[in-house]
C-alpha cells in the first residue's frame, strides 16, 4: 500500500512507463455534458439539485457527486463571445499536494497507472487535501469523507476506457496512454497543457490559446504545503529533540537549582 | 515541618491540569498525524486514527476552554515587567552556572512569564487555525499556521515539563498541592514573598 504523509515520488518508478492519462481538447467540445453523464452512472452518483442560473452549465461547480463538470466561459469578442468548454476534475497530478498531506494511511494513494484514488473507510474527513490542491478538485460528501474523480481507477486496471471519455461522442475526451496523448496532441499542433508541469499531469488539455483563456491555473505545487512539507514537519521533532537533549545536558552539567534547607544551610544559615 | 504558604488556589490547578491533559493528548494525537508513518502507533494508543481524529478535535475543545480560564487567571501576571524580570533574562536565569543567583523574582519568574506569553499566544493560534480547519474547508495558510503554532509547543511543553521537574526540584507540588515551604519561596520568589508579607 502507498504511504501518504510522507513527499511522494513517482520519478524512477514503474508508474511512470504504465501511466494512464486523459487528452482534453476544449476545442472539440459541444457542451453535452455526456461526460458528465456517463461519469454519473458508472460511479452511481445521484444528481444535484440546482437552480436555474440563466446559463447552461449544470451543477455551477463540482459536488461530492459531480466529479466531472463541463465549466462554460464566456469571452466577449468585437462582435459576439467566444463560448469556451472546460472540463473541470482531478487532474491525477504527478506530484499530488493532497497525498502528500493526507494524514490517514491509505486513505489517498497512487494506483498502478498513476490515477490518484481515495479509500472513503480511511478517510478522517480533516480536508487537508482541499487545503493542498491546486486546482480546487476535492470535495466533501455528506460523511465527511473525501469525494473526486478516481480516473475510473476500477474501470482502467481491467483494461477499459475512463466512463468519461467513452461518453464523450466528439474526441473532446480522450484516454490512453499518457506518452501517446502527447505525441498525437502534439502531431496534430496544440499545445500541451500539464505536460512537465507536477512532475505532469495524469490529466492534460491540447490547447492552440492560452491557457488563462480557458481559466486554467499555472499548475503549481502549492509553496505553503512545501514549506509544511520541508521545513515546519522535521523541525518539530528537531525542536523536541533537541528539548530533550538540552535538558539532559543541563542536568547532567550544571544541575537542578536546589532550594532545600540544607542549600541555605550550606550559606551559613538564613 | 517546614512553614507551608499557600502559591496556587485549587481553581487554579484545575485550570492547569485542564490544559495539561487535554494539551498531552492534542500534541501526541498531532504528532500521530504529522508523522503518520514514523509515529502512527501514537494514534494506535488513541483506538485508531479514525478515533484519534474525533479525540483531537474534542479535545481541541476542552483545551480552549482551559485557555480561556488559563487568560483570565495568569496573563495580567505574566504582564507585569520590571528590572528584576530584564536582569533575570540577562542571565538567563542563572540557569547556565551553578553559583549564579538570579535578582529577587515576584510570584512567577521572568522565564515563567516569557513561556507564558508564548503558551497564550501560540494556544491562540492553535484554537483559531484549528476551529477554521474544523469546521470549514481550510486554505493551506491555516493548516500551515496550525503546524507552525504546533511547533512552537513542541518546544515549549517538554521545556516546560522539564523546568518544573528535574530542573526545580520541588516545583511539581505547587500543580499538584499548590503549598510550598516558605524556605523554597523566599529563594525563588523572594519578591513576591515580600509583597504577601509572609515573611
């Protein structure tokens, strides 16, 4: 079993030659929303009640039962909007913030194919991993347990294709084998977001704009979780160790302040 | 029997204890958690991670509670600064020779009132960052300030202990019975036994 809590390391690894991703191409995208569908029944998530915004996009954002949400942007031009699609959901990153913080063994690990997956019976419901993400991904069921796209782990490790992308009728959505995505986005002239970012991401877009257009994030890992990670974890144990230490130096040097009777007697007597 | 004067009331050493109880189990359970692989038998002795969780977070609870008494019962003392109080953090206390005696200290000592301080201001920080990772979706600045706050007290608490055990022999007592004999107060506190005229 991975271990969280702990920096992870995919590099060096077998997961990196087997790693699994899915190639998301907005351009191709009609705003269906089968995905979200298709992400629906094979996960058997019940909907969301929502109200009517005056836009399309349904629910407005992810919820611990929409792992996979269609985002609609809308950018005004000199003449009429450009209608963006933008799938929203885990994007499996290679150097995952929410693993690496997660204080329950287990409870968020790394499959064979990279895909980043929780076990809800080992989850303690302390959000650290909301607190780590870059991207805004998890989200918190009605338990109090983590809840987020798995990357179909269970459909994937028996040689199926993401529910997501099997729905998707326009090749918007596509899955296989991250190094083929790339090469294919790459022959065909995008550019590939979340390629070398995070030690890359399991989940990656093929764009011809930027990707702040597509209100995509520069995929960082987040400096205050590196800080936890690197410097705030071991001090505590140096600090108590070095307490601990000094105390019995101090002990065994210089010695405990006495003040009994025999101390003051020793002074003549007071 | 040596003359006994009275330093703490049993309000508080309830108090204390509170903190001292519920202060333990929220630094080990948060150490269970920080070092999960290391020591994660920490949350073991708590009945397993699931239950450490719901122990942190109530406990969490009753360790506010006993800062709040804990304020009200001994900022206004630890604010009290004099040049006895600068002298004594000159020289640390005497702490570092055997010979050396620290200027006449009033009911707590310069080093008591510093460590004080950073218990209350560092337990500030721990309930509030802990309340918002509670009972909101937290940023990671807030479970970034826990931690920071939570090595503060990983310093603090076995300095602490060892400062009122081994170090001062005869200090224990006074969160425990709360009397002292004269003879120790006049050598350790020699101010304060003044102003009391319990000489």
């Amino acid at each position: 079993m991975p271990e969280a809590n702990v920096k992870e390391k995919m590099s060096g690894t077998d997961v990196v030659k087997r790693r699994k991703g899915l190639m998301v191409t907005p351009d191709l995208c009609i705003a269906c929303r089968g995905c979200q569908t298709a992400c629906k029944q094979w996960n058997k998530l019940p909907g969301d009640t929502t109200t009517n915004s005056g836009v399309y996009e349904n629910p407005p954002n992810l919820t611990s039962n929409l792992y996979n949400q269609i985002h609609f942007i809308e950018k005004p031009r000199d003449v009429g909007i450009d209608w963006l699609f933008v799938r929203r959901a885990c994007m499996h990153c290679g150097e995952a913030g929410c693993i690496d913080i997660c204080p329950a063994p287990g409870a968020l690990f790394r499959t064979k194919e990279g895909a980043v997956v929780f076990d809800k019976e080992k989850c303690i419901g302390c959000k650290l991993c909301v607190s780590a993400c870059p991207f805004d991904v998890p989200r918190y069921d009605e338990n109090d347990k983590i809840s987020k796209c798995t990357l179909c782990a269970d459909r994937i490790s028996n040689g199926l294709t993401t529910a997501c992308s099997k729905g998707c009728p326009t090749g918007a959505i596509t899955f296989g084998s991250r190094d083929e995505l790339i090469s294919r986005a790459r022959k065909a002239g995008f550019t590939v977001y979340g390629e070398k970012d995070l030690e890359g991401l399991g989940v990656m877009f093929a764009l011809k704009a930027d990707p702040g257009a597509y209100n995509l994030p520069k995929p960082e890992y987040k400096a205050s979780i590196a800080l936890w990670d690197s410097l705030i974890r071991p001090l505590s144990v140096i600090g108590l160790g070095a307490v601990a230490a000094g105390a019995l130096l101090h002990y065994l040097t210089v010695g405990p302040k006495d003040a009994g009777p025999d101390d003051a007697s020793k002074k003549g007597g007071e | 029997m040596a003359k006994m004067i009275q330093k703490t009331t049993a309000f508080e050493r309830f108090v204390h204890l509170l903190m001292a109880i519920s202060g333990l189990t929220l630094l080990l359970t948060g150490f269970g958690f920080l070092y999960q692989k290391e020591l994660g038998w920490l949350n073991t002795i708590f009945g397993g991670i699931h239950l450490a969780k719901e122990i942190h977070n109530w406990g969490g609870i009753v360790f506010i509670i006993s800062l709040v008494f804990s304020l009200g019962t001994w900022l206004p003392e630890c604010l009290k600064w004099s040049a006895e109080d600068s002298k004594w953090l000159g020289m640390l206390g005497g702490y570092l020779s055997r010979d050396s005696e620290p200027p006449p200290q009033g009911k707590i000592n310069a080093g008591q009132k510093l460590a004080g301080l950073a218990i209350f201001g560092g337990g500030v920080l721990l309930a509030v960052s802990g309340l918002i990772m509670w009972l909101t979706t937290p940023t990671a600045g807030w479970v970034l300030l826990h931690t920071i706050a939570f090595l503060l007290y990983a310093v603090l608490v076995p300095l602490h202990i060892y400062m009122a055990t081994a170090a001062n022999p005869g200090t224990f007592r006074i969160m425990t019975r709360g009397d002292i004999p004269l003879y120790w107060a006049k050598k350790k506190h020699a101010k304060w036994v003044r102003e009391i005229g319990a000489e």
